[in-house]
C-alpha cells in the first residue's frame, strides 16, 4: 500500500484516483476547484463514466480516498501523479503551464525522495521542463502516460494492454509501475522521453488509421464494394488488427485532435515532415464535409429550408464529452448550408452552439425532420423501432454515418436507408 497524491480531478486523474484507491492505496485527490471537490467528497461523480460514482463512494467509506482542495494535504505522499489539462495552444502545440506550475507549487511540499510521475498526456521532452520547474534533485520525474478511453476508463484501467513507464531510473520506474499490481501486464519500461512519445505516437497512429477507414468506407460508396465487408476482411489479418476500423462521421474527442496537432508541430520544430499527420486531419475534415453531402444529396440537393433530425452529440457512445466531437462538425456544416437541427443525444441536454435546438426525447427529434442523422453509436438508437417514428417524420429517410442500425428493418417501415460506405 502506498501514499498517492493525484493533482487534477479531471477525467485522467480522478479515473487515477479513483482506481488507485480500488487497488488499496490511500489517495488524496487534489483540485484547485473547490466546487469540485465538495461534489466528489459528497460521493458523486464529476463526469460521466460507467461505475466511477460507485467507486468513489466505496472508496470514501473505507477511507482510501479523500479529495482535497489544498495542495499541502498531499505532503506526505511518496507518489504524486500529474494529471493536470494539456490545452492547445494557438499553434497546435500543446500548452505546458499547468504542468510547470503544478510542478513549481509542489517542489517545496514533497516530501524527500517522493516521485513525481506524469501522467498528463506531454509532447516528448517535456520531462525535462518538468525536472527544472521542481528544481528537487531527490525527486524523481516519471513519465507514465494513460491509455484511458472516456466511457470505459475504468475498464482500460484495470486492463490495460501495456503500462508504460518512463524514467533515468528504472528502480523508480519499477516502483512506480507495481502501484498498478498487475504483474501479468506487459510492462514497457524506457527512458522519460520515449514513454512521452508512445502515448502520441499511439493516438495519433489511430487517428491515421481511423482516416484511412474513412476514405476506404467513402472509396466502397463509389466503386460499389461494401465497406463493412472490406474492413472486416482488412481486420482478419492479424498486422491491421480488427479494432478501431469502424467507418464514422470522422474522429474526435479530447484527446486525438489535439494529440496529432501537437505531435504535428513537435515534428515541425525537428525539422521532420510527418506529412500523414495533416493528410489524417485534413481527411477527417473530408469526412465531416462528405457526411453532409450525403444528406444534401437525398433531399434534392439543397439543404436550405431543410430540418435535420440528429441522433447523437457525444463525441462517441458512452460519455457526455462533445469536445472536437464529430457530430458538432458535422452539424455546423448542416446550418452553414442552410438546414436547421434538432438533435437528441442520451446524455448531453445542452451545448454552445444555441443554433442547435435539443429535443428531450427520440420522438421530439423525429418531429417533421426531412431526414434522420446517426452521427453518435447509442445503444439507445439501435434499439429504436422505425414504426415508432415513421408517421413523426416528413420524409422517411435514415442516414446512418455510424452503420448501427438495421437496413431491413427500417426499409421495411418505408424509409430511404443510406449507410456508411455500402449501399
Ligand atoms: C483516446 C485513446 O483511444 C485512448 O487510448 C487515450 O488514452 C485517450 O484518447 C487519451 O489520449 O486520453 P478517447 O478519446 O476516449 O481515447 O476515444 P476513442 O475511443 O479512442 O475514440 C476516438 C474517436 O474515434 C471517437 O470520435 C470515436 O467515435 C472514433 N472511432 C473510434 C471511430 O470512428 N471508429 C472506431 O472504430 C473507433
């Protein structure tokens, strides 16, 4: 068991705390949002994450975790992880003052020989500003970035595929890795900076990918091929890997947006032309742009005067995250073209953009929409029985940019269905 002091409650860090904790650790969870803490103390979750509210309150009963809105309750932890927000910058590369701040506020507060691991996703050497902001030759700096997924964090954090630890020391990266008591996990243990560099290299190796699917589904569309055979043709060969080759309205989120523009301009600054990563942004945008031409082309080509019914806000199923999500993208497109939108999503009740009118339930949605839009995987819309919503619609057509729904069955109740990369 041992002393965990986690500085962030956001998704990494109370994600980290929360499991931490579940493994028998006493953890503190700092938060210079105070609101908050008194929310997370009080046993509810902050964000929206299967099983989190559970774990809090079962580890706040049996006092493995605390929340904190002082930084000096973490005093006298030995294991401090860093999970504090990594924004972009206005060029794309990723904003480190958190970081460095956090860094600097600790150095007076860790106790002797304590660890400071970052787990905050950093582009590669950002270690190094981490090392002089402490200024603490005792401490050692670790880099241990996460592999979380929103909407099944705790799941990736129980089993994940690798833990990867980095450090000048390997005795501290040992130690820090047995935190996570998962001995028949494969353990990468490296130097800080190659550990920084697989957490991007990995996003944005999927975000490649995740554009190449697309172009793929979109390439099946006009040549007649069947997107959904293709890439589950692709997936059995076991170099490709059947994972994440499932066709969407593009790729968002947090984290891979941001993750290839930051990756992007590390590259730059080196003087490598990684060119992929802006052929994987710009084709993601294509994406966005290819969806909405697909509605416009079932409804006469014009999109003025039409009104979109959208399922799906979050920026996949599961979270309440819209951050880059692909359906605002794609919704924006929508009105910029001249359509209006009523857009119903299972978790999310309210967004930025006011030009988005919110239904309150599937139904409302339906009402006189001129088309149906699938742009986020719920369960709740695979379930949906087209005779239910056939007679709300003025026009029956059901475009379903996430292939969710069943073609059979909403052809039969009379609806146009127009898939994602198959006919
Ligand atoms: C991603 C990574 O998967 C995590 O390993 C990483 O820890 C995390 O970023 C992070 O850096 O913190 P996340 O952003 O939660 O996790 O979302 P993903 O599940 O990776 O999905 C990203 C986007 O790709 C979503 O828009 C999703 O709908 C899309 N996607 C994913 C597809 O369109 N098709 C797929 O087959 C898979």
């Amino acid at each position: 068991m041992a002393n965990i002091g986690v500085i962030g409650t956001g998704y990494v860090g109370l994600t980290t705390a929360v499991c931490f904790a579940e493994l028998g650790h006493k953890v503190i969870g700092f938060d210079i949002d105070v609101s908050k803490i008194e929310v997370l103390s009080s046993g509810k979750s902050t964000i929206y994450e299967e099983g989190m509210s559970e774990l809090i309150v079962k580890n706040l009963a049996n006092n493995n975790l605390t929340f904190k809105g002082n930084i000096e309750a973490i005093t006298n932890c030995e294991f401090i992880f860093l999970c504090v927000p990594t924004p972009q910058d206005a060029d794309g590369s990723a904003d480190l003052s958190y970081v460095i701040k956090a860094s600097k506020d600790l150095s007076p507060l860790l106790k002797k020989d304590a660890v400071l691991i970052t787990k905050s996703t950093v582009p590669v050497n950002a270690w190094k500003d981490v090392v002089k902001a402490l200024d603490r030759s005792d401490v050692a700096v670790v880099s241990n970035p996460e592999f979380l997924r929103e909407g099944s964090a705790i799941v990736d954090f129980f089993n994940p595929d690798r833990i990867v630890v980095g450090c000048t020391s390997s005795q501290k990266a040992k130690q820090v890795s047995d935190l996570y008591k998962q001995p028949d996990i494969q353990t990468i243990i490296t130097d800080n900076s190659s550990a920084e560099l697989i957490k991007y290299a990995s996003n944005s190796f999927l975000a490649i990918k995740l554009s190449y699917v697309n172009e793929i589904a979109a390439l099946c569309e006009s040549v007649g091929a069947n997107a959904k055979d293709v890439l589950f043709g692709m997936g059995q060969d076991s170099r490709i890997g059947s994972r994440f080759l499932e066709p969407g309205p593009g790729w968002g989120g947090s984290c891979f947006p941001k993750d290839v523009r930051a990756l992007r301009v590390t590259a730059e600054d080196n003087a490598i032309n990684m060119s992929l990563l802006s052929a994987a942004l710009d084709s993601n945008e294509k994406t966005h742009r290819r969806i909405v031409d697909k509605v416009e082309k079932e409804l006469g080509n014009s999109l003025i005067g039409k009104t979109i019914c959208i399922w799906g806000l979050a920026f996949k199923a599961n979270t309440d995250d819209y951050r880059e999500s692909p359906s605002i993208a794609v919704i924006e497109r929508l009105i910029g073209r001249g359509a209006s939108v009523v857009a119903f999503d299972p978790v999310i009740t309210n967004v930025d953009n006011k030009k988005i009118k919110i239904a309150k339930s599937i139904e409302e949605s339906c009402k006189s929409a001129d088309a149906i839009l699938v742009l986020t995987e719920w369960e709740q819309f695979k379930s949906v029985n087209p005779d239910s919503v056939k007679d709300l619609v003025k026009n029956k057509v059901v475009i379903d940019s996430r292939n969710i729904l069943d073609k059979k069955q909403w052809t039969k109740s009379g609806f146009n269905f127009i898939g994602n990369g198959w006919q």
